[in-house]
C-alpha cells in the first residue's frame, strides 16, 4: 500500500466545480445513510451525527451540513490514526474507531468517530469519516475523564473487512445500552462503506490525479475566499467578554476574546479561567472547531468546509485553561463553553462589521438526560438538548426554538419521545416575551415539561441560566433560561437527580437578542408582534 503524494495535476476550474460538488453530494449522502440506518433517537430523530471527507494525510476536504461541534472530532482523527499506524499497516476494509479527546483526536467520549480509508490502484487517496453522538455514557461523574466513560485510542475494529469481536465486545461492555450501540456502530460503519464506493467510483470516472489535484484546488480556492473575506474587513484590534455559567460550577467565569485584523489574516486570542474538575472544559480541537465555524459565518458562508479556510487564522489560548484544558480534565460538557466562544467571537467582530453579525443567540446547549430500567432490567437510556432563540439581524427577526452555532440537531418531537421512553410531554412551546426587543427582535425560547411515568435519574445541563443574551446596536438582551424543579420529589442539587412517577420537571431556555433600537420597529411589525402574543 502507498500514499498519495499529490503530484498535482492541471484541473480546468469546471471539472474543479463538478468533483467539489460531488464530494458535497458524497458526505450529504454518507450523512442520510447514517441516519435511516441508526436505531437510537439521537441520531435516527435529532440527527446527532456528521459525515466528512479527510484526505490521504488528515486534511479536511468537504463535510456534511450537519454539527459544527463535530469538525472538532474529526480535526485530530487521521493524525492519531497515522501516529499510531504506520502508512504499511493500513489496508483497504480496515475500519478506525476512537472517541479519546487526549488519544483520539475526538472532544468527548460520546461522540465515536469511524474512519475507513479509500484506496484506488492499491493507493490510499482520502478517508471517509463520521461521527454519531452515542447518548449512552450517562449517568457518570466529571471529576476527569476517567469518570466520563470508555476512552478509545484510534483502534481498528475492522482489519481488511473482518470485524474484530474481541474489541466489539469490550467496548460493548463499557457502554450502558449496548444493543443499541451496535446497531449505531453498525450504521456508521455502512455510512463510511457507501463513502468509500462513491470516492472510488470519481476515481473510476475523471482518474485519481485529477481527484486528488482538485481536493487541493478546492482547499486553494477556500483559502482565497477567506483571506479575501478577511480583507474586506477594516484592519484593527477588537475585543470582547461575555459571562458564562453552568449547573456544576457556582457563579459566573468570564471568557475574553480579542480578534486582530491584519490585511488578509486573523488572530485570535482567547483567555479563560484555569480548567475546573466538571465535565465543562474543552480540548484545543473543539475551539478550532467553534473559531472556524463563527469566523466563517461572519466572513463568508459560501466559504467551501475544508482545510483551507483554517490557513489565513491563527488561534491562540492559553494551556491547561477552561478554553484548551489538557489532560485528565473533563470534557463531557465541552459544548457549553463553545457555544459562548461563539458568542465572543461574534461580538468582537460585531464591532467591525455589525451587519454581518447577528445578536447573542441563545447561547446554550440546554440538554436533559434521562436513565432509567426497563421492565426486563435492561437500561434505557435518552439525551436530548433543546433548541431556543436565535439572534435577530440588521435585517430580520431571529428565529425561535432552534439549535444555534456550535449545536444544529433537531428537537424531538413529543410523539418520538413518547412511543420510546417512559415520559410524558405535557407542554412544548414558545415562551412569550423571551425574545429580546429591538427594531428586528431576537428568537423566543422554549419551553419543554416532563412528567415521569416510571422512576428514573435525569440531570440537566445548560447556560444564560443567570446571564442574557446580549442585544446589538440598540437591541435588548433576550430572556435567561431557566430549571423548574418544585415539582420533583428530589432536591436537584447541581441539576441531577431521581424523577419518581408521577413527578413534573420543566425547562426554559433561553430567548435571543435583538438587533437595533426598539422605537424604529415599523407599525407592521408591531402589528404581527401583536396578532403572535409577543407584543
């Protein structure tokens, strides 16, 4: 087996267009596969769970419109994979699993990454990847990693296509509903197989050196895109802070960004409290993940998803802090604090060009977590996070009850949620007046109430729970969130707890900001304000 060593060939810019676009197709693809094949509500329902193209040497080359979260799983994948392999150890039907934030190049251990490499003419050319967030490592503590559940360094659970069930069954093991893991395992591993077909398949079709050669004319032209962006930007220093809470630490940290422009480069430059013992710190990944997704938005979202747009951006924090934690710290929750990196990175760059940005979303990722035994003694296991208000523009309300920035799953409607697991939806809805007001208004949030209809655990997470969600050029901060407890038999101290039959807990989260004074709203819009009960 070789590597591709790029020797690039000339690509006129259609083929360039056609090959790009038929990776997107490819991932896009790979995505609805993986999720029409799962078994578990959380991929097969909220589709928690996305797909990716990594070339021969771990750069990415497109993925699916799915988790900006999940490019921080796949950013250190391939590297981990060809540190721990050497290039002759890797052959075609081998299958790559790892969930490790320290060994694995993952952000946390529920999100199990799958990696198969693509081989034409016995030459590794790219890799399929995906990840699906297995809500199964629940119920755990968040001193350190150690408490949060299996760690896997990158290991092969195929060897050229045939499975190795030792390394199946201890992951198994480690998990609480294992009959579901293997049935998402085993979507994964057929989402990555149909990759690995239609790549090969290209290849069959336009030749191997003008795939490869466009996969790098692709990353050029996100490059030029970005540092293009980036120029149109005025040149200067801009900073921003903003509050960030949570149920497993007492108070408020603050969280500081400061964002140099410098012709057609950016550098930013973050800063945090020391790492804490709660599952709430994150990896050097899964800020890259965040900076890449908020700096794009606000640049150009018609930037292609590939390694390119990373070279004009140099991000920077400080080792061992809540925002690059290192090793043993806990990561589980890591997508609170990545949600108000996006926040920051927003409201700095507001500064320079407020048209681009929208108000403070709801800047949550409000989840609940339920665990409980079914009537053969098995577990049950459900996650599911809650959407909320999106930050209005200069130009237009923001949205209400949606997943903002880091998150992009879907709610689970009360109908799924009820046919699988032991709980009833008594109220799903917008809560009236939690949208910041403005001349364009932020999005409401929403309200979930649960009522138990057999004992269970259940813990909540989230954030704005004392903080709001900040309104720009004239806007008002949208509503705080909220956990209604006072119908729980149980205490809910740190927002965990057990749920007895017949108890009631509700959820609000949080509203979003609104864009522009409130006095230069039109009649118009007043008018339909009133006619919706937000007036």
């Amino acid at each position: 087996m070789t590597t591709d060593t790029i020797n690039r060939v000339a690509v006129d810019p259609i083929t360039v267009e056609v090959i790009g676009s038929a990776m997107m197709s490819i991932v896009e693809e790979m995505g609805e596969a993986l999720v029409r094949a799962s078994h578990s509500a959380n991929i097969k329902e909220r589709r928690d769970c996305s797909t990716a193209l990594f070339d021969a040497n771990g750069r990415a080359l497109c993925q699916a419109d799915h988790i900006p979260m999940h490019l921080g799983s796949f950013l250190g994948i391939i590297p981990h994979i060809l540190k721990a392999y050497p290039a002759s150890e890797i052959h075609p039907g081998d299958i790559f699993v790892a969930n490790d934030a320290y060994e694995g190049g993952a952000t946390h251990l529920p999100d199990i990454v799958v990696a198969e490499p693509v081989f034409v003419d016995d030459t590794l050319i790219c890799w399929a990847v995906n990840t699906a967030h297995h809500a199964d490592f629940e119920d755990r503590g968040h001193a350190h990693i150690y408490q949060e559940g299996i760690r896997i360094p990158p290991l092969k659970m195929y060897r050229r296509g045939v499975l190795q069930e030792d390394l199946q069954k201890l992951i198994l093991l480690n998990c609480q509903v294992p009959k579901e893991r293997i049935s998402d395992f085993r979507a994964q591993f057929a989402a990555n197989r149909l990759g690995v077909e239609r790549m090969q398949a290209l290849c069959a079709r336009y030749g191997r050196a003008v795939v490869t050669s466009a996969g790098e004319e692709l990353m050029d032209y996100a490059e030029r895109k970005m540092r293009a962006g980036i120029a149109a930007i005025p040149d200067g220093t801009y900073t921003f802070s903003d509050r960030f809470d949570n149920p497993s630490i007492e108070g408020e940290m603050t969280f500081d960004c400061t964002i140099v422009v410098k012709g057609d480069e950016m550098d930013l430059t973050f800063d945090g409290p020391d790492q804490v013992r709660a599952g709430i710190n994150m990896v050097m990944t899964a800020l890259l993940a965040t900076v890449y997704y908020a700096v794009k938005s606000v640049v150009d979202p018609s930037i292609l998803p590939n390694a390119g747009l990373a070279r004009p951006l140099k991000v920077h924090a400080r080792e061992g802090s809540i925002l690059n934690c290192v090793w043993p710290a806990a990561v589980n929750g890591r997508i609170a604090p990545c949600q108000r990196v996006a926040d920051i990175v927003f409201g700095a760059l507001g500064q320079a060009v407020p048209h681009k940005v929208t108000a403070a979303g709801n800047g949550s990722c409000s989840s609940a977590t339920f665990v409980g035994t079914k009537p053969d003694g098995g577990l049950w296991v459900y996650l599911e996070t809650i959407g909320g208000g999106a930050g209005a523009r200069y130009n237009k309300d923001g949205l209400s009850g949606v997943h903002v920035h880091m998150t992009n799953t879907s709610n689970l409607p009360a109908e799924a949620l009820e046919t699988e697991y032991p709980l009833t939806l008594l109220r799903y809805e917008m809560v009236d007046g939690s949208g910041g007001d403005g001349q364009f208004r932020g999005g409401m949030g929403l309200r979930r109430v649960y009522r138990a209809e057999n004992e269970c655990r259940m813990s909540v997470d989230g954030s704005r729970q004392i903080s709001q969600p900040w309104g720009l050029a004239g806007g008002q901060p949208g509503a705080s969130g909220s956990f209604d407890f006072s119908g729980a038999t149980d205490s809910f101290e740190s927002g965990s707890g057990v749920l007895y039959k017949g108890d009631v807990i509700s959820i609000i989260t949080p509203g979003a900001g609104g864009y522009g004074a409130p006095a230069q709203r039109s009649p118009e819009a007043r008018a339909r304000d009133l006619a919706e009960g937000r007036a």
